[in-house]
C-alpha cells in the first residue's frame, strides 16, 4: 500500500463501496466511513492510501460550510487537487568523473 495522501473534491456519486468526485476520481469507500451530510456537491476532505490503481478512503471529512460559503462570495473554487509526486534530483544520476 502507498503513503496517505489527501485529496480535496467534490462529491458527485454516492455508491454503497465507494464515492465519485466531480473530478472524475472513483475513491473506495469503507461502510460508515462517510459522515453524515455528505450530499451530492459537497466539498470533501479525503485521506486516501493506494493500492495499485485503487484509492482507499482512510478518513473523509467535510469541508466546512463557512469556508466554501467565503469563498463563493470572493469568486474562489475549491479545486480537486492531488499533492504532486516526488521527483528524483537531476543531481542524483550524475555521476563524477
């Protein structure tokens, strides 16, 4: 299994195994993982880990009402972000003569 990594989106399919963000993600979702009032449009908060090309729900919150409301008034989206992969240094395959 991979590190956790967290990924913010909206919730655009409830299934009873898992979840799809608007964004296209399909997430695997234990029973009772996700929290009351988590409707189609929310904003979520998900802790994820990978397995192959499966992502597992660890943890999912809500993202808070007061936020997506600010920043509805102030012209911001909540995009649907992974945190980028780490790339080995350029530096690292060189080799001194």
């Amino acid at each position: 299994m991979g590190r956790a990594m967290v990924m913010v989106g909206v919730l655009a399919e409830r299934h009873p195994d898992h979840v799809v963000l608007s964004n296209g993600v399909t997430i695997a979702v234990a029973e009772g993982l996700l929290p009351e009032g988590a409707e189609f449009g929310r904003s979520l908060t998900i802790t994820y880990t990978t397995d192959g090309d499966e992502k597992r729900a660890e943890d999912i919150q809500l993202v808070p009402d007061w936020l997506t409301d600010w920043m509805d008034e102030h012209g911001h989206e909540l995009p649907d972000v992974e945190p980028p992969r780490a790339q080995k240094s350029a530096r690292s395959t060189n080799k001194v003569a």
